[in-house]
C-alpha cells in the first residue's frame, strides 16, 4: 500500500535532516575530474563547470594557467580557502589579495619540468637540424631547382640556457649527451658542473640559447642586446613572452641576427594572425609543450593533493 500525502512515512522524511555535503572544489579553466577527484578526498565535490551558485560556496579552486584570480573573482567566492594554480607562475594571481583575505596559494613546481626540458630540447634541435626549412623545401617541390637548407650540428655547439632551475637543469643533461657546450645564466643559482656567465656573455657566446626564468621584469634580451650576438642565433623561449618580444624576434629575423626561433609562449593567447606564422625558420606551439600526458597527470595530482591538504574538515 502506498502511503499518502501527510502519511506516518512522509512525516519521518520531512524530519530527517538534509544530506551533509562535503567541501566543493571547483575548476577554473578545463580541469579533467578524472585527474583530480582520485586525491580531493571521498568527502569533497569537485565541480567541473561551475555555477554562480557553486562559486558562492566553493572552499577550493584548481586553476589553469590563463584563468586570472583577482579581487572581482574573489569576490565572488566568498567561502575560498586554497587555490592551487597549475604550473608555477603566480603573475595572474593576486597574492597579496589572496592572502589579505586568508586564503592558501598553492602551485605545482617540477610536475611538467621533464616535459617543457623535452619540448624546448625538441625545438632547440629542430631548428639546428633546419627540419622546418627542409620540410617546407620539399612540400613546396623546390627540390632540384635551388640549394637546399643545410643542417647545422649540434655536437660542439654551444648553448646558453638561461635559468638553470628544474627545466635547465634538465635541458642542460640533453645538451651534455648531445655534445654540446653549456654556459648558465641564472640571478640566483650557481651551476656546479658547467660555466656560469652573465647575460651578456651567455647572448654573446651562444650559439642558441633557450630561456627558463619567470618574467616580471620586463624583455631579458631586447633588441640592443640581441645586436652582440653571433649572427644566426637560434632562441628558443618556452617560459615567457615578455622575455623576448615579437618586435625584437622579427627584427632579429629580418637583421639575420637570429637564424631560427621556437615559441610555446605569446604576448596574447591565444594567438591569431601571428606575424612569424609562415617564416619558415619559425617553430611555433600553443603553449603546451607543459602538457604532456604524464606532466597533465602529474600537475593535477599535486594541485588537487595541495587543495586536499588545505580545505577545512569537520
């Protein structure tokens, strides 16, 4: 027998006290619930796609790298008490606002060192090997009625990396194995097995040079320092844009002054229209030469391990 409205069985439910909810975490920016609930913790809702409403109550973020937490947004959260940024840069978040308002700023160092040290190192030696050019010699049937490009070697070059953290220190063992002489640039840290330079000898000396610094200091290597180095540099930035601008880059291009470059990083992502897109000495990638599988599986883990960590339990 069914009971009826206003029933025994009814009454009992309407007393029974709502389903306690753990803590929410919501995603900012694509975030795969597959890489991140296995370590939030069996209590805690991970929201994907969230609402007005879930930001109003959401007590953790997990935020992507082009996703900006600042006043406005924290604003709208209330309840916020750890954000975990992917990747290692903090320069779209507001820190200091943040921690004015008592909330946690975590990030992912070293989770996608390997994979940024692989994708620089694969650019690096691309642009050496002049593949671009001779792919796009051959796709054009230019072959037999001109010179063809020929590759350089990088047995014997010398590469200057600039940043000797995880990522060059990491680029730095490639560069070993392939024979290559390695000069260090870095403010703060000393190399113990290779030459440590200033900037101005490291664009002087190099034959190409690869940069793993954080920006906020405005162009490393502007135009007037660019103009003392060898000509044919090849640059390969895989940090920041600001490092290097498109100006310096094209102007570099047009003087000779650099012979190849690889970008993973723009001044505006993502990028339309770029002006290097059809120069064939040119490498260029989405931003995601941090994104393998195993780097993604990797960050995810620690920014969801570090939000765990940090979230208010009963």
């Amino acid at each position: 027998m069914t009971a009826g409205v206003g029933s025994p069985g009814d009454q009992a439910s309407a007393l029974q006290p709502p389903a306690v909810l753990g803590p929410i975490v919501v995603g900012l920016g694509p975030v795969d619930p597959a890489l991140v609930t296995p370590f939030l913790g069996e209590d805690v809702q991970f929201v994907s796609n969230p609402s007005p409403g879930d930001f109003a109550v959401a007590q953790g973020a997990i935020v992507r790298a082009a996703y900006d937490v600042d006043g406005p947004l924290l604003d709208r959260m209330p309840a916020l008490r750890v954000v975990a940024r992917t990747g290692v840069g903090v320069e779209r978040v507001d820190v200091a606002e943040a921690e004015a308002r008592g909330i946690v700023v975590a990030t992912t160092p070293g989770s996608n060192a390997r994979a940024v040290a692989e994708g620089a190192f694969a650019m690096l030696l691309s642009l050496v090997k002049r593949v671009p050019e001779s792919h796009r010699y051959v796709a054009a049937d230019e072959w037999g009625s001109g010179p063809v490009p020929v590759p350089g070697d990088a047995h014997g070059l010398t590469l200057a990396i600039l940043g000797y953290g995880r990522i060059g220190r990491i680029v730095a063992g490639f560069a070993t194995a392939f024979g290559m002489r390695v000069l260090i640039h870095d403010p703060f840290v000393q190399a113990d097995d290779f030459e440590n330079v200033s900037l101005a000898e490291a664009v002087a000396r190099a034959d190409a040079l690869t940069l793993h610094l954080p920006g906020g200091d405005g162009e490393l290597v502007p135009r007037e320092l660019l103009a003392t180095a060898k000509p044919g540099l090849v640059v390969v930035n895989c940090a920041r844009a600001e490092l290097i601008s498109t100006a310096t880059i094209v102007w570099g291009l047009e003087s000779g002054q650099l012979g190849g470059v690889g970008l993973d990083v723009f001044e505006s992502e993502p990028t339309h229209a770029h002006p290097l897109a059809h120069d064939p000495r040119v490498l260029l990638s989405p931003h995601t030469t941090g994104l393998s599988k195993a780097a993604m599986a990797a960050t995810f883990q620690m920014a969801a391990e570090a939000v765990s960590k940090a979230l208010p339990r009963s």
